[in-house]
C-alpha cells in the first residue's frame, strides 16, 4: 500500500500544514492537512489553492528509544463527514505520514506569525496589559509545542518550510485558511480571515437588530475600511465618536472633478452683457463666473437661445435668467429712451473692464442717476417672468429683485390671491403686471391668467424663467406645469424659455422635447460629504443629531459663517419634538412647516439668515420651499409622511448642504436604524432605503397616465383661447394639435379628449367647425382648479330638483365635501397619557390616525381600560365620544364622520366670529386637540375658493330658485369666512 500512496502523491502539486491539534493539547497529536496547489508564484508572493484539502489526518509523535528523536508513532485520516465518532479516524501505517512531507511542494509549520497584537490605545478599541501578557505566555507555550515536528522534518533534511498566516477562528473548527496582509483582519488580537470576521460582526450585531442583506453589505464595506472587527463593532456604540471619527461613516465625497487649472474662467466683463448690469453684479461682489453660466453664454444664453440648465445649488443657475432677462429689459428700456424720447445715453462711453478695479467704488454721476430714474418710469417691452413652484420662494426671490430698481428695473410678485392673509394687510401683489419688468409669479398664479382668457397681459414678455423644472414629475402638479410651459410657448413663440433643476433624471430627453440646449454641469462648487450613520436605537439617534448640531454650530467657515443645520424628519409632531429636543439642550432650533403663521415662518428665516438659529428642523414635505443657506444636512428620517423619499426627493434635499461663498464643505448624513420598516405594506427597510437613496438613479420626469388631469390641460388651452366674448371664435384644430404635440406628458389620445370634453359640455366646437371653444360651464371649470369628475358631480347637485324632501344644497356642506381637513392632532399631553395609561405607543398623534383611534374605540374603553385613565383624559375622551365620534356608523370611530364634525365646528367657530388664534385655543382647551394656525387658513383659503368655483359653476347652468338663492348666499359666507378686516400697523 505504501508504494501506491508515494505514487499518488508524487503526481499531485501540493502543500502541507502540520499543527498542534488542538483537542489534545498536552499529548503531541498534530493535524495534517494537504491541499492542491493551482497557481504557486513566488516572485508575486501570490498562491492560490483549492478551499477543500484533499486529506486531513491526524499524527501523534513519539520519541524513539535509540537516538530520542521524535517519530510518528501513529497516523490515522480523518473522515469529515463522520456522523459516529468510532469512524471518524481511520488508521495508516505511520511510515506513509513521511511521504506527505518529501512530496509536497512546501510545509507550513504552525501559526506562529498569528500573533497577538500589542497593546493598542484608541477611540476604538484598548486591548488590556494583563490580557495581552497572558497571550503572549500562551503563544509562547504553543510555539514550544511544535518542537517534534521541527525535530522530525530535521531528521529528514526537509528544507521547504514556508510561513504563511492562519485565520484563529478557522483553526479553532479544524479549518485552515491561509492569510495575508492584504486579506487578514484583526479580532481581538489576532488575525482572522474575512468570512470568519463577518460572521463574528453579524453574531454579535443581531442579538440587537434584525441583519439584512443591504446591511450586511454595509458591514462588509465597513470590514474592508478598517480590517479590524472590533472598530466596526464599536460603530454601533452608543458612545462612538462621529465627529471624531468622519471616516467610519463617509459614504462618499462629492467634488469638483474638473481641475481649476483646466477649468474654463470667465467674468461679466469677457461677454456682451449689459453695462448696468455688470456694474450691478460687481457691487455685489458677482464679477467672476461659475462654469455652468459660462457654459450657458457660450451657448447662446445672450441670443435668444432656449436652455435648459441643469447644475447643483450654488452652481449660479438663478444668475444665468438673469443675465438673459434683465439684460433684454435693460437694453430694451434704453432703446425706448433714446431712439423713441431722443435722450442720450450717459452710459454708453462707460468704463471697459480694463478700467475695472476690485476696490474701486461704482457711483453714478448725476446725470447717470437722472436717466436711471427716468428708465424706472418706461414701461419695457421684453419683460421677464420668473416661475416658482412655491409661495416661499417667490417671496425669496423678489426680496433680491427688488435691489434691481438701483439699475431702473422694476418687479412685482404674482402669487394669487389670499383672502384672509389681505385683511391683516398682506397684499397680493406688489406692483402690477402692467408696470413692473420683472415677475415673480407661481405656476398657478400665471396659469389662472391664461385659462381666466387673460394671456394678452403677457404678450410682453421676452424671457421665461422656470425655476424648479424637475416640478414635472411632481403626482398632482406635474400636468399643470406640463400645461403651463406649453401654454407659454404657444402663446409667446418669440419668448426666450430658461428652465432650471438641480435634478433631472434624463436632461437629454427633456431637453430634446423642449428643443432647448441642455446645460448640463455635474460638479459642485461646494464638496459635499455623503454619511451614513447606524444608530441602533432612539436615543443614540438623538444623541448622535445633538452632537452633530453643536459641533457644527461652533465652527466657522473661511468666508466667516457659522456652521447652521437643517433637520428633515416625516411628521409635523416630530419637527415640534426634535425642536424642542434640541432647546433643552440648550441648542436654538426651531420647527418647521406648513402649519405655522406666516408671521413665525418669516422669523424663523430671519432669524437662520442672520445666525442667530443653529438648527431648523422642517419636514420633507416642505423641502422644496426651504432655502436656508446650511452646511449641514441631517435625513432624522427617510420618508414623507408614511411614503419614502424618492431619489429626486433626496437629491434635492441633500443638494441644500454647502453654500457658495458661506461654506467651505457641505455636509449630508442619514440617521438610519437597521432594520426598521415605515408601513406594513411597505416592507423595504431604513438602510435598504437609505442605500438605494445613496447610490439609486433619478427617477424618470415622465408621470403614469391619466386621463382626467391629462384632459384638464386641453380644456385649459382651449378656455385661454377663449377670452373675446364678443366673436365666437377659439382655438384652431392646428394649434391645438400642435399644444399637444408641446406636452411632454403627452401620451393620450387628442380625439379621445375633445370627444370626452363635448361629451360633458364643457366644450363646443365654433366657426364652422374648425375650432373649439369652452361653454360656460367649461370656462367655470377651467378657471376653478377643480378636477373634471368634482366639477361634474357640483354641477349634477346644483341642477337636481328641489322637494320639501331633497332641499337646496347647503353650499359650505357642498365646498366641505371637495376638501378634507386631516391635520388635527391630539396635544403631546393627551398622547403621552394615553400611551402611558394603555401600554401602547402610538406612532401617530394625528386625531384621525389608526394608532390614536384604537385607543379610543368603544371595545378598547372598556370598564378595565376605564379605571386606569385619571379623570381628566378620561373626560376629554367622552367629549370626543359625544361630541366628535357621535355617529352609529358600524365602523365608527374609523369613519370620516369624526373629521365632519371637526369641520363643522371650524365653521361654526369662524362664523360666529372667532378669529383664527381664538378657534385654535377653544379646540386645545375643550377637546385637547392641536391645529396648527397655518393648517387652519390654509383649509379655510381652500374651501373659499371651492366657494368661489361653486359660484361659477352655479352661474353657468341653469339651477332652481332656492338653489339660486342658495348660491347668492356665497359671498356673505365667504366675507363671513374670511373675518373682520383689519388695518396693517404703520
């Protein structure tokens, strides 16, 4: 047999490892392990073999009696598979063991470059004095261990002895895998390969967290970061350090790619743009341009030329409409004056930008400020309109434009109208479309123009801005400013169309549809620092977001700014919370939202403004219309209320860290527990989320079908068309194909939706056929905002019979049922009590919620649940019982008659005469209910204007007397709504 085990072995490339069997360890048994060599290049240090040894055995050593040399006594192979112990070794003549040293390619004798490590002093890990002596005394009796088998290759004159490293935690389960420099981590104090690291990583984790795959993902990043099990661990520390230690949690570094040296430079004075403005943008400093406007004038941004500008914020996209709309007023006003008045032009031999210097001081002379003034009183004929998605930002954006009148511009702010704002003295509009260059406007205040008839109070303007283009892939107002932009180049071909996003999925497409040139520049002016934070529970989470507000706060940047944070979390209870939070630990925060006053939201701004405030914590609801200049960025949370951000959502939310000429750095971290899931029906969890968010694709700007808002957009056009009341005339079939053609969500049948449009008498086809033209009741529709199937269904209840049985429709039941007001929430008191007293945690404090609702049902306050609650909160829950879920509906209190109810006393509250602080005190003190002052005008602006929609749906069809006399009702009611007008303060 001997013979044919030389044989084999002799024809197999292989090497061999003998060491200490560890079940005997006072006895000199050693393990043999043999495995197949594929690739052996000693040059390269690189040897790679087969996982699975083809032998594994175990030899016991005996010192002969002749010459006390140490020789195999016994030798037996190892049957892994083994399930009864008496067949797990099988014997073999000893004197084979020799063949499996002189035929292998080489021997590793022993661990003993797996030493333990040194005493190591860190944030991360101290490994003990003591501890560390004990090993090493161990280490060194191991060593000593292997003595025969170093005795016996001796005694064979065998030299091929080679040292490889071998993972601890492998060898202590009788498996051997080699390590090297490049793939051994450290556990503890030794060296274990990366499997055995990640399985230790994973034990010790999911004792306290469920481990997903995306997690384990992380961990494996985390692993190959720092190759050193105990640093990952101490990650998830409550006490770690992630101020100290940036690097364990950096995801990513966002930065210039492009090189200053091969960067283009450029300033306001190497192009034709207006003299008035460059003196303008070098009072403030603005002479030398970013990449992106350089890129926009070199493509035609001072020709009339379509753009569509994508770029990061601080990227200067705001700068390049202006270049191209207010220098075409500027020349456009200074051509009226003199070639129309005959007055000379006192700039026209000005300074070239050689005389241009950085100190030098930009006074007019008097005949200069003369002319400018004079040029403030023309009306220009190529004006500008700047289109914002949102009231917050159009209030942002005049506030800047009004320095323009230094230059002879004028603007004005288009943001529709607010009828209980307007009795505190808040006007609509300051300035006219008529007088001002400049507008600064919603979508939908300009929108209400065109489909009101009124497009000819913009036939002037030469330059459109549309701020915030990636709007288009917004659910509920994406068809409208589709319609909007369409609309606009109809109706303005000659107009010079801007468009600008931060984040676009596919500019290319985009850009191609609106036949604009893209401008598309990827870098950022400002790095920006990518985090991801694992936080294991609560008040780590809090801890950490404390810690990062502090630090940030105290530092200032190159340019003299403090470091200021902007907090996104999902609900209003939480920015409330987190604020308050944040206060006693003597921090300034404030809360966020759309709930709060006008008045308090200004302050809030002014304040962040002027660094008087260290944090703003908002909700990502309302990311779009915040634009406070921050260096910090922290995701509490990653969804919208109970939905998940989206990637563009995120994008855009993050994009607000880091400020051109404030910050040096901007700053991005996700707060995620592993784990955690936000809804039943959603079973994606926080850090799968949080991944997808880091490294996912924008989504794509087109939005699903949909018929009925698709429609809408065709009524529109069709109602702008028909503004002259005197012709019966409208919109030609050529131009309203071509409208269509316009839409970038296009995707519907034309025919399908004139043939849908007639059908419901909204539209009626005139001049021979040749054109369409809205009827009344389409008009009233399209000017109301209301959805196709709301305006049918106020129609049918307007013009149903009346009976003693079936009276005339109460028209604020009418207007509530177009409107729902979810926004009531239970005090923190209340909520606390309720938890408290119940053992259960409510996710929500939302009156309406399900989790507050379960508490409350009658099969939950039961005689038991009774005796628990004090007297107050139980109190406060039979009024809610009497006085808001009163109903017998089977599902009560789940149904929408508590919400009814709620409505109703809003209503009678507002009608009675309360003004809007006053309504939100009765509902804290008498139900111990919290609505937001903001929530609140808000609910009662919308169901004014379904009044008012009302109203001219009424007016359009014909109705029975006493629903007639129900409609003339409305404007009382609406003046009732609104409340006494007051005066503003001088």
């Amino acid at each position: 047999m001997s013979p044919s085990i030389s044989g084999i072995l002799q024809k197999k490339k292989y090497f061999t490892i003998l060491d200490k069997d560890l079940e005997h360890p006072r006895k000199k048994y050693f393990d043999v392990v043999c495995f197949d060599i594929i690739k052996d290049d000693q040059f390269y240090h690189e040897l790679r073999y087969r996982e699975l040894p083809f032998f594994t055995g175990l030899v016991l050593f005996d010192v002969e009696t002749e010459n006390g040399s140490y020789v195999p006594f016994k030798f037996w192979k190892r049957n892994l598979k083994a399930t009864n112990p008496e067949n797990a070794l099988k014997v073999l003549d000893p004197s084979d063991f020799r063949y499996f040293i002189l035929h292998a390619q080489f021997c590793i004798v022993g661990n003993h470059l797996n030493r333990p490590q040194g005493h190591q002093m860190d944030n991360f890990q101290v490994v003990e004095t003591d501890a560390h002596e004990i090993q090493i005394q161990q280490m060194n009796e191991y060593l000593n261990s292997l003595t025969p088998v170093y005795n016996y290759l001796n005694a064979l004159h065998y030299d091929k002895i080679r040292n490889y490293l071998f993972c601890h935690s492998c060898r202590q389960n009788k498996r051997y895998t080699l390590i090297d420099e490049y793939n051994r981590y450290k556990n503890q104090a030794f060296y274990v390969c990366r499997k055995c690291a990640g399985n230790e990583i994973v034990a010790t984790l999911k004792t306290r967290i469920e481990i997903t795959s995306e997690f384990k993902k992380y961990l494996s990043k985390m692993l190959k970061r720092y190759n050193d099990v105990v640093k990952v661990l101490n990650i998830f520390n409550p006490n770690f350090d992630i101020i100290a230690h940036r690097e364990a949690t950096l995801v990513n570094v966002r930065k210039k790619k492009i090189q200053k040296a091969n960067e283009k430079k450029g300033t306001i004075w190497d192009f034709p743009i207006p003299y008035l403005l460059q003196i303008f943008y070098a009072k403030k400093h603005r002479v030398e341009l970013l990449p992106a406007q350089i890129m926009a004038l070199e493509h035609g941004l001072l020709h009339n030329q379509d753009e569509l500008i994508v770029s990061s914020t601080s990227s200067g996209k705001t700068m390049i409409g202006e270049m191209a709309g207010i220098g075409k007023i500027i020349e456009n006003k200074i051509q009226i004056l003199t070639k129309n008045n005959n007055q000379k032009n006192p700039f026209h031999n000005s300074r070239s930008k050689s005389h241009y210097s950085k100190d030098e001081s930009y006074t007019f002379s008097e005949e200069q400020v003369k002319f400018l003034q004079t040029m403030k009183k023309i009306k220009s004929k190529a004006k500008m309109l700047y289109l914002v998605p949102i009231v917050a930002l159009a209030n942002m954006r005049f506030q800047e434009y009004k320095e323009l009148q230094k230059i002879g511009v004028n603007s004005a702010l288009k943001i529709g109208i607010s009828h209980i704002s307007r009795k505190a003295g808040v006007k609509e509009d300051l300035g006219t479309l008529t007088k001002a260059d400049v507008v600064i406007a919603t979508y939908e205040a300009i929108d209400i123009l065109l489909r009101s008839g009124h497009p000819y109070l913009l036939r002037d303007f030469r330059t459109i801005v549309v701020d915030e283009i990636q709007m288009l892939a917004d659910p509920e107002r994406g068809f409208i400013l589709d319609g909007l932009i369409a609309r606009l180049r109809l109706y303005l071909p000659k107009a010079q169309m801007l468009y600008l996003s931060a984040t676009i999925s596919d500019p290319e497409k985009l850009a191609t549809h609106i036949r604009a040139s893209l401008i598309h520049y990827k870098d950022r002016p400002v790095p920006i620092e990518r985090h991801l934070v694992i936080c294991m529970d609560e008040p780590t989470k809090f801890k950490h977001l404390r810690r990062l507000v502090r630090e940030e706060y105290r530092v200032k940047s190159s340019f003299g700014f403090k470091g200021q944070t902007i907090v996104f979390t999902n609900s209003r209870k939480n920015t409330e919370k987190l604020a308050e939070q944040l206060r006693k630990n003597n921090i300034t925060a404030y809360a966020y939202h759309g709930g709060l006053d006008y008045g308090k939201r200004k302050f809030i701004e002014k304040s962040f403004e002027m660094q008087k405030v260290a944090c703003v914590v908002t909700t990502a609801a309302l990311a779009a219309g915040v634009d406070f200049p921050a260096s910090l960025v922290v995701f509490y949370s990653l969804v919208m209320g109970i939905q998940p951000l989206t990637v563009a959502d995120f994008e855009q939310m993050s994009g607000r860290a880091g400020r051109l000429k404030k910050h040096d750095l901007g700053k991005v971290y996700l707060l995620i527990t592993p784990g955690k899931t936000f809804t039943a029906a959603y079973m994606e969890t926080e850090e799968q989320l949080a991944m997808r968010l880091l490294k996912g694709e924008i989504e794509a700007l087109q939005l699903p079908p949909n018929d009925e808002l698709q429609y809408a957009e065709i009524l529109a056009i069709i109602s702008m068309y028909s503004y002259d009341r005197t012709l019966e005339r409208g919109i030609s079939k050529g131009n309203l194909r071509y409208f269509h053609s316009l839409l970038f969500n296009g995707d519907f049948d034309l025919k399908s939706a004139i043939k849908y449009l007639y059908r419901v008498h909204m539209i009626r086809p005139v001049y021979n056929n040749t054109e369409f033209r809205t009827t009344k009741f389409g008009k009233a529709v399209a000017e109301s905002y209301l959805s196709l199937s709301q305006a049918i269904q106020i129609r049918k209840e307007l013009t149903r019979p009346v009976t003693e049985e079936n009276p005339a429709p109460d028209m604020l039941i009418l207007a509530q049922s177009l409107n729902k007001f979810m926004n009531v929430y239970v005090t923190n008191r209340m909520l606390a009590e309720l938890s408290l007293k119940s053992e259960r945690q409510s996710r929500s404090n939302n009156l309406f919620s399900n989790s507050v609702l379960s508490m409350i049902s009658a099969d939950y306050m039961g005689k038991k649940q009774r005796g628990r609650l004090n007297r107050r909160v139980y109190e406060t829950i039979i009024r809610w019982i009497e006085d808001i879920f009163n109903c017998s509906c089977e599902d009560s209190p789940y149904c929408d008659c508590g919400r009814k109810n709620v409505e109703g006393f809003i209503f009678d509250y507002r009608l009675s005469g309360l003004s809007i602080s006053e309504i939100v005190q009765v509902f804290k003190d008498e139900f111990e209910i919290k609505i937001f002052p903001g929530d609140l005008i808000d609910y009662l602006e919308r169901i004014i204007y379904s009044l008012l929609a009302i109203q001219k749906i009424g007016k359009s069809v014909t109705v029975s007397p006493q629903t007639m006399l129900q409609l003339k009702e409305i404007p009382k009611l609406i003046n009732q709504l609104i409340g006494p007008r007051k005066l503003p303060k001088k």
